[in-house]
C-alpha cells in the first residue's frame, strides 16, 4: 500500500470514544492506508482505554475494541534504535514507523509532533494526515 501509516495510542483512543470505525476502514479501502502496530503500541493502547475514565463512553466491550485494532493493522517486532524524542516513551512509535517504513506518523502529543527527525517520515497531526490522503487520491 502506499500510505504506511502510525497512528499514535491518542489517535486510536479517539477513534474508538468517537466510534468512527467506518472511518477507519475508509481510509483502507479507498486511500491505500495500511496501519502498523507493535506489541508496545498495543500494550499501551490497551492500558490507556481500560482506564475508568473512558469506560463510560466504550459502547462495546473492550474486546470488541482491541479485536477490530488487531484486524486493520499489521503487527511488526521492532528493535530500540530511536532516542531522539523529548518524552522517551515515545521513542518506539518512532521505530515502529521507521521500521515498517511508513510514510507517516499520525499523533495528537505535542512531544512527537515536535521531535526532529532527518527522515522521509512525514509526522503530523489527525487533521494534516486526513487532507494529505483526500488530497492525494
């Protein structure tokens, strides 16, 4: 496919609180988006949602949720090469984008939208991601 993608634990968590799940699958099917994820976004990511705070907003129950995350994303291992983040615990999205060799990083944190990178990797927010790939199809 050609627009590889990350996305951010923040962008998934807001997917799934929205429900906007056809969004998701739209952007497969008709922008050539492919997710990647790796065993430390979705341990994160499974952390982050089963807060209490979010539970009042789930309409499914969390399987249902992680279930459709696993299906349209690709897992991949990753190796710890990147350091360069300002928050060090972002550092892997940086290597699970490097290493599958996405086109794009898609985030909400502030750390990784502003982390300097010497690379093709394009890191930018939900919004900028959304009109590239409108635009470019």
């Amino acid at each position: 496919m050609d627009n590889k993608t990350v996305f951010d634990v923040n962008i998934w968590v807001s997917y799934f609180l929205k429900g906007k799940f056809t969004e998701l699958v739209d952007m497969i099917a008709n922008y050539n988006v492919e997710f990647f994820r790796a065993k430390e976004l979705t341990e994160e990511l499974l952390s982050v949602i089963s807060r209490d705070k979010f539970k009042k907003y789930l309409t499914l129950p969390l399987e249902r949720y992680m279930s459709l995350y696993e299906k349209i994303s690709t897992l991949i291992p990753i190796q710890t090469e990147f350091f360069g983040c300002r928050d060090p615990k972002d550092n892997y999205l940086f290597d699970l984008a490097f290493q599958s060799n996405s086109k794009y990083l898609v985030s909400g944190d502030k750390d990784v939208l502003e982390t300097s990178i010497d690379s093709p990797l394009n890191v930018v927010s939900l919004t900028t991601f959304k009109a590239i790939i409108t635009n470019i199809n």
